[in-house]
C-alpha cells in the first residue's frame, strides 16, 4: 500500500506538470517563431516516452553497478562536444541527431556525476576527497567551457549539499569556504583592475556572465525587461494563446514568465503550491531514506531540482541573475525533461527496493 500511494503521488505530480508544460508551451506559440509552432507536439511525445520510462524501469542496477563506467562515458561526451561540434548558440552543448534533434549530455551528466559521488561518500576508500575533488573537477570545467555556467552551478549545489548531507559537522567546511572567497575575491579583483589578463585566462564569456549579473543590479537588459512586463501586463486574467508582449526564449528559460503572462495570477499562485509541495513530497522521501548512499542521491537529486526552481523563477521576476536556467518538468527540452523524469526514476525504484 505504501509503495502504491508513493508511486501514485510521483505519478499524480508527473500528470500535473505535463499537462501545465503542454498548454504553456501551446500559449507561447503566439510569440514563438514558426519553426516552433508544434513543439507542444514534440513536448507530448518526449513526455510519453519519460512516463514509459518511469514505469517500465523497476531496478537502478543499470545505474549502480556500472556507474564508473557511466561517469566516465558521460565526460568523454562533454570532451567530444568540444572537440567535433559546431557551435549552436555561440556554445557547443548539443549533439545533432538526425530525425532526433539536439542532446545535451551535460543535463544527463548530473545524474551520472551525483551517484558517482555518492558512491564514493559512503565508501571506506583512500584519498577520498581528492577522489571527489577530480571526480567533480573534470565534468565542471568540460561543462563551464561549453560554456555552460547554468549547470556547472547545479553541478556545485548538488555535490555540496551531498557533502554537507555526509560530514553533519559543518566546521569541515571551513577550509572550503576560505578557498572559495580568495578565489572569488581575487577574479573581482582582476576583473576591476585587471581585466585583460583575466580574459586571457578565462576567455570572452566570462566578462559575458560578469555582464549578465551587472545587468541583473541594474534591472537592466532586453529578456528581463520585457518578461517583466509580459507578466504584469495580464494581472489575474487569463489571455490564453494572446501573449500581447515579446520575449525570447518564452518556451525554455523564460517559461514561468510565459505561465504568468498566459493564466494571470491566481493560477500562477496554483502552480506556485503545486511546486511547493512537489518539493516536501521529494523532501520527506530524502529524510525518510535509511540507506546512506541512496539517502545522498536523493538528497542530491532534490537540491538540484530545488536550487533550478528557485534560480528559474527569481531570474524570471528580476531578483535573480539570467543564467540560462530552464524550469524543471516545465520547460521545452528533451534532454532536461528527460533527465528530470530519470531522477525520479530512480528515486522511485529506491522507495520500491526498501519496501
């Protein structure tokens, strides 16, 4: 019974969130190009596909046992994006399948990347913590060259929260943290006074990033702009499928402005609680769990989708800065829906296992 009333409740919140992420995803085609007219079609069926995946996947043996192998598959992918594919965007983070469309191995990565560590967390293993150190370093600095500075900070929020999770004694943390503020004190530093010999160590896209942040204090910049007013503009009406203000990215990054804009704001309230209690959901799941490294995976897992939500919905309303964060279950993409519905997945088979 308890299996069955969990397995409901991840199914109820899965049903919810397709149906809000088709209809959205139909209302944004007003101010979409018309190349992506039918991407609420191609949402439906990446969305069946996940659900069969979901249901149909009952072990995590496939992840478990062979996650080394895994891990090092999935950066040998984020090194081959460098090297043989053409930039989309400005940015090499997609391979292009024909009849298929584009892949982004470094949503998949995550996932890879958070079981390997978990791994390691609950083993008795020399060099432990150079082991994680290495293990972390080479997927963040493949995926921060894409350049994609989105994930590497989910990449950070997931593996920091696991180790937090592990040691329960924050003074461990200290060493850290220091390193962290000379780091971070020093690019501010280089970046004030000495900036062209910090581009020639990081490259032209970080002054890009540095840029979105300073346009973030200043409430400045096109896409902030006009979602901001895409969003006030409806109030608590509903004008669906009459998006009367452009932004870009409505179907991706910008997708809650896109919420907000269609179903004015009593359902963005809704939508607000479903989200909220889809996290105590996967929350009292993480608490609950006995067995250390499953316990750090979900732990793992459910920062990264939080941390996502969080960053999406702040950057959408102004109080964040624009990162390229898409809307997790929501927002149009196959490779971070999919990844999204893995998570749970295996969350899932965690919960059947210890029944």
């Amino acid at each position: 019974m308890v299996i069955y009333m969990i397995a409901k409740k991840m199914n109820f919140f899965l049903i919810i969130f397709a149906f809000i992420s088709i209809i959205t995803l139909y209302s944004a085609r007003s101010i979409l190009p018309s190349n992506l007219d039918n991407i609420y079609v191609k949402q439906t069926i990446i969305y069946l596909i996940g659900l069969i995946i979901f249901f149909l996947l009952k072990s995590n043996k496939l992840f478990f046992e062979y996650i080394t192998i895994e891990y090092v598959i999935s950066c040998f992918f984020l090194l081959a994006l460098l090297i043989f594919t053409t930039p989309i965007n400005n940015a090499k983070c997609w391979f292009t399948i024909p009849l298929i469309g584009t892949i982004q191995p470094s949503e998949f990565v995550k996932i890879f990347l958070i079981i390997f560590l978990a791994t390691i967390l609950t083993k008795e293993t020399k060099y432990k913590w150079f082991k994680i150190l290495i293990a972390f370093i080479i997927p963040a600095i493949l995926t921060y060259l894409e350049p994609d500075t989105g994930l590497v900070i989910i990449y950070i929020i997931g593996t920091l929260t696991m180790i937090l999770c592990y040691l329960k004694k924050y003074k461990y943390l200290i060493i850290p943290i220091i390193i962290l503020l000379i780091i971070g004190l020093t690019a501010i530093f280089l970046y004030q006074y000495k900036s062209e010999l910090l581009l020639s160590i990081l490259g032209d896209s970080f002054l890009v990033r540095i840029n979105r942040i300073i346009n973030w204090q200043n409430q400045d910049g096109y896409q902030l702009n006009n979602a901001l007013t895409a969003i006030g503009a409806n109030g608590v009406n509903i004008s669906f499928d009459k998006i009367n203000t452009y932004f870009p990215e409505a179907h991706t990054d910008f997708i809650f402005a896109t919420i907000a804009s269609s179903f004015g704001y009593f359902f963005t309230i809704i939508f607000l609680i479903i989200i909220l209690l889809f996290d105590l959901f996967l929350l009292n799941i993480s608490l609950k769990e006995k067995n250390k490294t499953n316990k750090l995976i979900i732990i793992g897992f459910v920062s990264m989708i939080i941390y996502e939500q969080i960053q999406h919905i702040g950057m959408n309303i102004g109080l964040l800065p624009i990162t390229g964060i898409t809307l997790p279950f929501i927002s149009y993409g196959g490779s971070s829906l999919t990844s999204s519905i893995l998570m749970l997945t295996i969350i899932k088979n965690m919960q059947q296992k210890k029944e």
